[in-house]
C-alpha cells in the first residue's frame, strides 16, 4: 500500500494526464470507426474546456452542471457543423475541420470571456483521477457495446465503403454525423474534466499540434478496435518518462523518437499496434486448429 | 490612400512567398493525391540551411540559395523513398501517407531543432544589399523586389517545365492517370521522385525567402505557414498550380488588409480560416477547380 501512495505522489498527474488523452483518443476513434477523418477533435475538447471553466468560474456553476454543460455545448456545434461538413471526403474533411480548430482557436484568442491570449487562469481544480478513469472506463464501455450494434455496424460499412453503405439502405448522413457527434461530446466531456484538472487552459493547447497528436495516438495503437488508442495514449503519453528514466533528456531525441515510432507503424503495422496482440492470437488458434493433423 | 497602397504592396509580396510554399504543397497533391504534411519542415530546413551556409560556410546568398534549394529538393527525393513510396500500392494511400507524413515531419522537426538548436536565428547584416525606394509614399525595399522577383521567376521556370520538358509532361501525365501512364511506358517511380524533388525544392526556396523577408528563421517557422499553406491551396483549387499562384497573393492580401482594416493583428488569421472554411462548404474544387487542375 505505501508503495501505492508513493507511485501515485509520483506519477499521479502523469496517470491523469494519460486517462486525458485516453478519452480524447477515444473521442476520435469514435470519428474514425465510421471512416472520417476529423481533425476538429481538440477544437471540441477546447468548447468543452472554455465553456465548462467559464460557467464554474463566471456564474458559479456546480462541477456537474460545468462538465455536462460542456460536453453537450461541444456536441451541439458538431451538429451544427457536422451537416454541412461531412459531405466532404477523406483529406477535404481533414482539411475543413482544422480550418474549423483553428477558428475555435482564434476565437478563443479573440474573446475577453475566455482570457484572451493568456487563457482562462484560476480554474477550481475538482476533477479527481477516479473521475477521469470513471469516464474513460463508461466511455469504453460503450464504445465497445457500440460495436456490435446496428450504429456499430452502420459505421463500419460506411468506413469500408460509403457508396455500397447508402445502396444497402444505411442512411449514410444520418450515421456519419453521428460518429462526428458522438466524438464531440467525449471530447467536450474531457475538455471540461481537463479544465478542472489543471488549473489554467491556453487556447494554443487545443490547436493543430493537439489534433494531430490525437491522431498519431489511434494509429500507434490501431483503429480497429477500440483498445488501440487507449493504448497508443498510454504509450505515448508515458513515452517522455520513460525515456527520461533511461537517460534521455534531450527534447529533440525524444520528438525523434515519436515521428520514428509512427513511422515504423505506419509502414509495417497498418493496423497498429493492438494488431500485434491480434496477429498473436491468431497464430495461437491457427496452431491449435492445426495441431490435431500435425500430431498424427 | 497611401497607407493602403502601402498594404497592397506588402500583401503583394508576403502573398508571393505563399505561393510559392503552396505551389509545393498542390503538385504533390494534384500527383499523388496525397496531402504532404511534411512540406513545412522541408521548408524550414530549406531555410536553415541557407542560413547555415552563409553563416558558417561563408558563401554569398545568391551561391547558398541554389545549394539549399538544392538540399530541399534532395529532402523531397529522401520523404519519396522513405514515407511515401513502400505505401503506394495500399488501397487507403491517402490515409497513410498523410500519417507517414506527419511522422517525417516529426523527425525533421526534431532534427532541425537538434541541429540548428531551438533559438529563432536571421541572416546576419548585410547578407542582401538594401535599397529603399519611395514612390509617392509608398515605401518599396529592394529584398522585397528580389523577394518577388525570384518567386515569378521560380513559378515561371515550373510552368514552362511542366508544358515543355520530357519529365513535365510525364509528370502531368502521371498526374491525370498514373495507370494510363504506366501503361503508355512512362517510368512511374522516376516521375513521382522528380515531383517530390521540385515540389521541395520549391518549399526550400519558399523558406529562405520566408526567412529573408521576416528577418528570423526557427525550427517551428513551418508551423506558421503550414495552415495557411492548407488554406491557400484549398482556396484556389486543390491540386492547381495557377490556382496556388493566386490563393497565395489573394492570401497575402487578405492578411495585410484584415491588419489595416482592424487595426490589430489578432484577427488576421480568423479571415483566412473562415474563408478556407466557407470555400469547402461552397465550392471545395476551389477558385480554379478541379477541370484545370490537371492541366497543371
């Protein structure tokens, strides 16, 4: 137990900081499983973070009602966006919802409510780390369910083919703006847990860099399946630790280190790293079915 | 009066280093169809290079120019080899290039920052003669001239390249159909590398003009033109070379004017990103859409 207390003095806001990016990896995954490639990911969690620190901070909203509030504001714009937006195809799509980030981004810069440049300081810090892995382990939870259900199965032949998806009768809109809001509101639901958690947000925080670091983590891990990017965040959200433990300080060994990992992943393991595990087991059972010839 | 065709002028030039970026950008897009998210660093490399070679090799600018251009081009032929060529035959090359290109962009981020160290350094005094003219009030600086000068002059030699040269038709070829190009005899892989090589090429010569013009250069300077790079080829037709020409002037401008009109900085990018935003709603082929794209 005291070796417990101790790991978690330690590490305690590096394990926060990994159950943060978890859910947000998660967030896109959601995107990701019906085939969209959204990079508006950290702009949502950036309406969640604002707008759930604002309402605490402003007009004195109780914790729930600040995190609920900031989840459903971040799932109403991706409503509002999502229609017209997600006409548009793979790098487009891409395109239009940095263009989107980046908007939320200036506004952020731009408005005396959210602190300006500076950002929003002396946010109350309630988030505790029970909560965070609460909502990581509801948010799996359901996108697991998710997968085996008609939605589950709707987004998945829309990702392998949109235009067979609309003929077998998918109403390929309806779903397509579901996965972006669904996304939306776990990424709002971390924004806001992550405002409370840290005490001051910058608008730069939620930018570019943000959303591609979103996407590096789900195809570290694999976007086949909903453990890939809980485990590309933890890997890489832990990655700077551990390389710090074994020695390695210098911060452009360490960025080295990320651009090499995916692109090792990338090139040789399209399916992430989840696959491995995968590919394992599947040897396990090929060798089993084929053991009875082999011993005769 | 003056003050705004002042502006014009400014945005004039700034616009034509955009174009320059941008025109690097959309001919690997308008080839391949492949966003490479790689081109900013290669950018920023370009211009540390030179830097390097007036500084510590101690040539002239106008011998370091063609050797770092050169460099850029070669950066280009290396991402080709390296990112995009053991990806080519999957069937989601979009996806995974563009990931395989973010990753090349973290390794030559972290070598830039490695090498050259994370300071934002300029050319030292004098590396450009300077003259200032003044026309009626309107100031004009003979880096500026060069600055555009070398831009039209680059812009000119690609187009005439494309339209008269061996390997430019191929290219445009390969652009518009890379079967029927493969099938007609023409060496596919050769075609892609010499578009990488003068896609970067053109990058590399956009980050020393960058870096000439604003006086710093710094291992993240890529980040800053890297969206608006985004929003200039979106915004005159993704894949078009007369249509990046222009979305950067038309770019350049509106930066310059949102500046004058409201009187800060602050929402100069807001213009951009909205316009990028509205464009892909309205009009995604772009101001010069697709039809001409392919003409090159």
């Amino acid at each position: 137990m005291d070796f417990f207390t101790h790991f978690l003095a330690v590490y305690g806001s590096l394990i926060n900081f990994i159950g943060i990016n978890a859910l947000l990896a998660l967030s896109l995954y959601v995107t990701l499983s019906a085939g969209q490639l959204s990079l508006g990911n950290a702009a949502f969690a950036g309406i969640g973070a604002y707008s759930a620190g604002v309402l605490t901070m402003h007009y004195n909203a109780p914790f729930v009602v600040s995190i609920i509030t900031g989840a459903l504001l971040a799932g109403i714009v991706a409503l509002a966006i999502g229609l017209p937006v997600l006409r548009l195809r793979g790098v487009f799509l891409a395109i239009a919802t940095l263009g989107f980030g980046e908007v939320v981004r200036i506004a952020a810069v731009n408005l005396d409510i959210t602190g300006g440049a500076q950002g929003l300081v002396g946010i109350p810090n309630k988030t505790t780390t029970w909560m965070i892995f609460l909502a990581l382990a509801a948010a799996s939870y359901f996108i697991a369910r998710m997968r085996t259900s008609r939605i589950g199965w709707s987004f998945e032949s829309i990702r392998e083919d949109e235009t067979a998806a609309a003929v077998t009768g998918i109403n390929t809109t309806y779903y397509k703006t579901l996965s972006f809001t669904i996304g939306a509101i776990i990424a709002g639901l971390t924004g806001a847990l992550y405002a409370h958690l840290n005490y001051i947000i910058t608008p730069g925080e939620f930018g570019f860099s943000a959303a591609v670091n979103l996407l590096i983590y789900n195809i570290v891990g694999g976007t086949q399946y909903w453990v890939g990017p809980l485990l590309g965040a933890t890997l890489l959200t832990s990655l700077p630790e551990v390389l710090r433990g074994i020695g390695v300080t210098a911060g452009p060994i360490r960025m080295c280190v990320n651009g090499v990992i995916l692109l090792l992943v990338i090139l040789y393991l399209p399916n992430g790293l989840v696959s491995l595990f995968g590919r394992a087991s599947a040897r396990k059972t090929k060798v089993r079915a084929d053991s009875p010839s082999g011993e005769v | 009066m003056e003050v705004f065709l002042q502006q014009l002028i400014n945005g004039l030039f700034i616009g034509s280093v955009y174009g320059l970026f941008a025109v690097g950008y959309t001919l690997v897009f308008g080839v391949l169809d492949i966003l490479n998210l790689a081109h900013p660093a290669v950018f920023t490399l370009g211009g540390l290079v030179a830097l390097w070679l007036v500084e510590g090799a101690h040539l002239s600018i106008w011998a370091a120019f063609p050797l770092a251009v050169l460099f850029a081009g070669l950066l280009g032929i290396l991402l080709d080899r390296i990112a995009f060529a053991p990806l080519r035959h999957r069937a989601d090359s979009y996806f995974s290039g563009l990931i395989s290109s973010i990753a090349m962009a973290i390794i030559f981020e972290s070598a830039a920052l490695g090498i050259f160290g994370a300071r934002t350094v300029r050319f030292p005094a004098g590396t450009v003669s300077m003259h200032i003219w003044r026309f009626s009030g309107v100031t004009v600086t003979s880096l500026q001239v060069e600055i555009v000068l070398v831009a039209v002059l680059l812009m000119v030699a690609l187009t005439s390249f494309l339209h008269r040269t061996r390997i430019g038709k191929a290219i445009r070829a390969v652009a518009e159909s890379e079967r029927t190009a493969r099938l007609l005899g023409i060496h596919v892989d050769a075609v892609i590398a010499w578009t990488f090589f003068i896609s970067s090429a053109l990058g590399g010569a956009a980050g020393i003009l960058f870096g000439l013009y604003f006086d710093s250069l710094s291992p993240d300077m890529g980040r800053s033109i890297e969206l608006k790079g985004l929003a200039v080829i979106v915004l005159g037709g993704m894949g078009s070379i007369p249509g990046a020409i222009l979305g950067g002037v038309a770019f350049g401008l509106s930066e310059v004017m949102t500046v004058a009109i409201t009187g800060t900085s602050n929402l100069r990018d807001a213009v951009a990103f909205t316009v990028l935003f509205l464009i892909l709603l309205v009009r995604p082929s772009g101001l010069l859409g697709r039809g001409r794209i392919r003409e090159a």
